[in-house]
C-alpha cells in the first residue's frame, strides 16, 4: 500500500515540477507571467449506486467545500505547447457524504490542470482534470462498521474530472459553474473495495490580485507529415492487489496499441492488452486455475488522449476477449496520466475499472514508435 500511494503523490508531484519547469517562462513583453488566482467553489451531487447491495449506504446527496489556488500560464512556452492558456492548481476539498454514520466525510488534497479553450470573451469554457489523496473519517469495519463497503483504508486515491465555463465579471473577479466527476477509492490495496463516485455542480467564486492577460497568439496546425504518421505503442504495467485471505498478489502485464493524431491536441488509437492477475488466482481457489487461464485476460480497446505538452491524459473503452473468471463485466474501461520524455518514452498512472467498481490503480512504463509511411 505505502509504495503505491508515495508513487501516487511523488507522480503529481512530479507532474506539477516539471510543468512549472517547462512552462514558467516569461515573454518579453509587460504582461504579468502567469498570474494566481484564488477560488472557492460549493459542490452539491449525488451517489451512483453500484449494486442493489450498496442501496441503503448510496441514496444522499454529498456536498462539498473547496478552496483551490493555481496560477494562469500565459507564456509563449504554454502556447507552443498546447496552443491554449491552462491552469496549474491545487484545491483543498472537504466532502460530506450526507451519511456520517456509516461514510463520515473526507479531506483531499488535489492537484489539476485546466486548459481553456477559449480567452477572447468574457464566457471562458475548459476541461478540469486532476488527482490527489483522500483522508476518510470512517472506513470499513466488520465489527464496528459493517455497512461501509465502500472505504477501507483512511487514506485513498482521488481523482475527477470536470466541464463548466468561467465568467470574467471584472479584472478581480470571476464567476464559475461546472459539472464534475469525482471518484474515490483504494485501487484494491485492500477490500472491500466499491468506492465512491458523486457526480455534481459547483458554483464558485474567484479573485485575481494582478490582472489577467492573455497574449493574442496564432494557432497553429500540426505538419501533413504528422497528422498521416502513424505510432506504436507498448508499454509494460504493474501493481498489487489484495486477495480475499487478505495478502497481496502481484497483477501485471503489456499493452500495444496502434494511433495517430487527429489534431495537435488530440490522439486517437486502438489497442490489445494481456493481463495476469495473481490476486485473482489466489481467489480461485481451484486446484486447475493456474493450468486453465482463468485470472488471465485479453482486451480490445479503443483509446482517446487529450495532448498538453509532455503530458497526456487518456481514457480507454475496451471489451475482453478472453474474459477473466472473476469479471463482473466483459466491458471495461480505463483513465490514464502520462508524462512522455524525447518523444519516444513514457511513464504513467492508470485506473481500471468495470462499471463504476475500481479494479486496479496500475504504474506503467512505455516507448512509442513512429511506423514507416509513404510521403
């Protein structure tokens, strides 16, 4: 569990150094670099139930206090990178899960980047998107907290997800109004495991002690040669997991996956991935497990990545194959965090999950190959 969750906050730690590195750099120009700003945001949502077993523990309407600082990256090297203005935060969230007797609430600190995608008006629309730890007033308990299937370690992965529009309502305030996915769980360090996803609105408030200004700049398109190039990628991924005797077994495996861009922001691509799960194994509990293959796995899946420089953030859809015994599902899907170096490497973070259930928080490491094309 330690090893995982320091990974966890090293990665985004990580993330926000090397974002500051690569993007703090000022222009020429008079215009304030990358100016901060404060926020607080109100969230109120509701739980999606996971199973009809969870009913009686999911049926409140959570609600949520953050406070956030980020700067505004406004340089020439944001918008070579991304060809848009992001921000670079941390927020400070307090969550009531509108049942403390079984769920309590919980405290998260979270990182995020938030590209805008547009700054010429006062209306701004952009996409949120991050992750942190979560510690948790109340967890599972046989004895003294039976009914909480949802938590089980006090200290959690967090991340979400978010769409809204800013608007600009003079040079020191803004207005906000966004519609989020948050979701918390242990990535099966230990079980049970159901976790918690609370979709919800947010309104929120700003204030920008200097001014905020953003450079009129030309976009520009990808090269021909890009966009018709197309890329392999491998990478090789692994984790731990809890089994139900309560140790821990090894999950691990590869994936390929064969993309090209379809803009400078955007990747598309569609991939296979194998996957033995040893935790699964170990649930079995049947003496031919090993010999018939049925903690293996073999997907298909479609993915999307969202490009901002050396970072990526992606989700996939896939289908198996050769469907694991345990699968609550023959669909699954994933969300991933990558940080590419010299165009070729890649390393990253990545959630798995059947429905709304976690299945494995997973560390990877990968090389991306151009593949030969006619000029």
């Amino acid at each position: 569990m330690i090893y995982k969750l320091s990974f966890f906050i090293l990665f985004f730690a990580g993330i926000t150094y090397n974002l500051w590195a690569q993007f703090d750099v000022g222009d020429s120009s008079s215009v304030a670099k990358n100016p901060w700003i404060i926020g607080l945001r109100g969230h109120y949502g509701y739980t999606i139930t996971h199973s009809e077993r969870l009913a009686s523990i999911t049926q409140g309407n959570p609600y949520s206090v953050e406070l956030h600082l980020s700067r505004h990256l406004n340089s020439r090297s944001v918008w070579e990178a991304c060809q848009c203005y992001p921000r670079l935060g941390l927020m400070l969230k307090y969550s009531n899960f509108d049942y403390p007797r079984v769920l309590g609430s919980a405290w998260s600190a979270v990182g995020f980047i938030e590209p805008y995608f547009s700054h010429k008006n006062r209306l701004m629309p952009s996409l949120r998107a991050g992750g942190g730890v979560s510690y948790l007033t109340r967890i599972h308990d046989p004895i003294k907290n039976p009914d909480n299937l949802l938590f089980s370690l006090p200290l959690s992965f967090y991340i979400f997800i978010s769409a809204g529009v800013t608007y600009n309502l003079s040079e020191k305030i803004n207005l906000n109004l966004h519609a989020g996915f948050p979701h918390i769980s242990n990535g099966s360090l230990r079980q049970p495991n159901a976790g918690i996803n609370y979709p919800s609105l947010s309104l929120g408030i700003e204030y920008k002690p200097q001014v905020v200004v953003f450079p009129k700049r030309t976009r520009e398109r990808l090269a021909p040669t890009d966009l018709r190039t197309w890329r392999l990628t491998a990478l090789l991924f692994g984790t731990y997991k809890e089994t139900r005797q309560d140790s821990e077994a090894a999950v691990y495996g590869a994936m390929f996956m064969i993309g090209k861009y379809i803009n400078r922001l955007q990747e598309l691509d569609i991939g296979i991935e194998y996957v033995e799960d040893r935790a699964m194994l170990a649930d079995l509990q049947a003496p031919d497990a090993e010999a018939t293959g049925r903690h293996r796995a073999l997907g298909i899946s479609l993915g999307h990545y969202f490009r901002m420089g050396r970072f990526a953030f992606g989700q996939r859809l896939g289908v198996y194959a050769v469907r694991p015994a345990l699968a609550m599902d023959r669909v699954y899907h994933r969300w991933s965090l990558d940080y590419r170096w010299d165009n070729d490497w890649l390393v990253g973070i990545s959630l798995k999950a059947h429905r709304n259930f976690a299945d494995f928080i997973q560390i990877h490491l990968g090389r991306r190959f151009e593949l030969p094309h006619k000029q």
